[in-house]
C-alpha cells in the first residue's frame, strides 16, 4: 500500500537527509530550487506557496489540484498523490534528495 506524502512525510524527510545535501538550506548555494516530481506523469512542479510565489523550501500548498488528495479544514494541502517525490531542479533537471546529495558532494570535491 502506498500513502500520500504530507507536511509531516516532509519533516521526516529533512530529519533523514539533514547534512547529506539533499535539504533545501543546504544545497541553495548549488543552485538547487525544491521541487516535486510525479513519477507516473514524469511531470515536475517547481515548489512554491499557495499565492504562486516560488518557495524556497518544499511547501505543498503550491501544488495544483490534480495532485492534491486532501485538504484541511482552513483549506491548506494536507497530503498530495503517492507518486509524488520531493527533490529539487537544477539547470532545467530534476534531483532526487539523494541526486542532489551526491551533486552537492561531487560539487564540493571539484
């Protein structure tokens, strides 16, 4: 069974990936902007609030409706579809958290 990525999937995955890279506050400098990746649509979406400005961290309220499973009662995002991942675009590709990981590292060697 497969469950829908929430605000609290997010926490957890920072906790896991922190020191590694594959966060937002340490792979800004790379160039690195969060963003989702729907891998049944191979469609990205950039991370951004729910007014439409780009987000500098991965905030779930910015996504469209088509990926939305539920919402809250003040009507913020609450989970979003299974097939999404979070991870970030830099230079037009998508990265995993453990891509950006190893780009930052490679980056940081060079």
């Amino acid at each position: 069974m497969e469950y829908a990525m929430t605000r609290e999937t997010l926490k957890t995955e920072n906790h896991v990936h922190r020191g590694t890279g594959g966060r937002s506050e340490e792979n800004r400098s790379s160039g690195f902007r969060p963003a989702f990746m729907d891998t049944q649509t191979c469609r990205v979406y950039p991370s951004r609030f729910a007014d439409g400005r780009p987000a500098p961290f991965h905030m779930l309220d910015g996504l469209p409706d088509e990926v939305v499973m539920a919402r809250d009662v003040s009507g913020r995002v609450a989970s979003i579809k299974s097939s999404l991942v979070s991870g970030f675009l830099r230079m037009g590709r998508f990265f995993t958290r453990e891509e950006a990981a190893a780009e930052v590292d490679q980056l940081a060697c060079a």
